[in-house]
C-alpha cells in the first residue's frame, strides 16, 4: 500500500499538495437503517469507510469518514481521534440525492 495525497487548488495557478497518509477503504453491509428525519425506517443501507492519517501498521488512524448509502439517499459522519481534536461527530447530514 501507499501514501496518498490530495492537491487543493485556489485557482488554475495555485497548488497545495496535502498527504493523507496511510489509508483503508472499507465497504460493509447491506444493514437496515433508520437514518432519521422524513426518511422511512429500516433502509437497506451499505456503508462505506475511509480512514486516512493511519500510522505505518494500519492500527491507528487519526481520521475516519463513513457514508451511509441507501438507495439515492446518504448521511455522513466525520470524526477525528487525533491528540488535541474532538474525538466526538464533528459533522453529520442527509440529503435526498433525486
């Protein structure tokens, strides 16, 4: 496996490369959810995780994004369990994707 980086760009001529360090993509399920607000209850979902600023071993990672997919729907959840940063939901939402 291999070190991944992103590049952020302000403008055509702007560039910022940034390291996300290691990185597992996982993909698990189908569950049956029930994901809140006016959606029906006991979606089939799948989730799908990244976890990125992993250390060498895969064991510790310092972020994590899980999307949870049902049909055209999906809710996100951002954590950070990094030394100094919340380790709490540090944002959620779901949107209707039609």
């Amino acid at each position: 496996m291999t070190r991944r980086a992103y590049e952020i760009r302000s403008d055509c001529n702007s560039l910022i490369t940034k390291n996300l360090g290691h990185v597992i993509n996982e993909v698990w399920g189908p569950y049956k959810e029930s994901l809140g607000g006016q959606l029906p209850a006991n979606l089939q979902t799948l989730v799908v995780s990244y976890r990125y600023s992993c250390d060498a071993n895969y064991s510790n990672c310092a972020d994590k994004e899980e999307f949870h997919l049902a049909k055209a729907v999906w809710s996100c959840e951002v954590a950070a369990s990094a030394p100094g940063r919340e380790r709490d939901l540090q944002s959620s939402g779901q949107r209707d994707l039609l």
